[in-house]
C-alpha cells in the first residue's frame, strides 16, 4: 500500500467512527487527527490544513495520496486506496 492515509476527524463525528472503523476492517494503516481534542495553536494550524483541502471544513477530511475524500464515502475511499 503505497498511498498514506491522512484524517482529520472529530472524536464524536459518527461519519469518522464509520470511516476508521472501515479502514480498520481493512487494515489499512492510517494517521488521523481528532480535531475537537486538539487545543491552541495546534488546532488552529491543523483547521488551516484542512482549510486548504475542504474548504467547507467538515468531517472526516480524508488524505490518500494526492487525492481528498470529504466525508465516509466508501466507494470513493475503496478506489483511492485500490481495494
């Protein structure tokens, strides 16, 4: 698996629990960042990244390779990730 998967996610977002959990049962290895548990500057400069991907700034922003996926959108995300 050559494409790093990125999430910026809300700890109580039911979308991100469903896509974590989907990359879970398809051991996809994945980095994520609970947004609302950040604090200070570290939240602020995260929510500018996700800005410059999802200008909308909703949840889950998901990162595979080049390519940005807003919100559990499992075909989208089975294609990105070639599964």
């Amino acid at each position: 698996m050559e494409n790093k998967v990125k999430m910026y996610t809300l700890s109580t977002c039911s979308h991100c629990k469903a896509t974590k959990k989907f990359l879970d049962d398809c051991n996809v290895a994945y980095e994520f960042d609970d947004v609302d548990l950040l604090e200070g500057e570290e939240r602020a400069a995260i929510l500018e990244d996700v800005k410059k991907l999802n200008p909308r700034c909703s949840f889950p922003t998901i990162v595979i390779g080049d390519r940005v996926i807003v919100g559990f959108k499992e075909a989208e995300i089975r294609e990105a990730l070639g599964l």
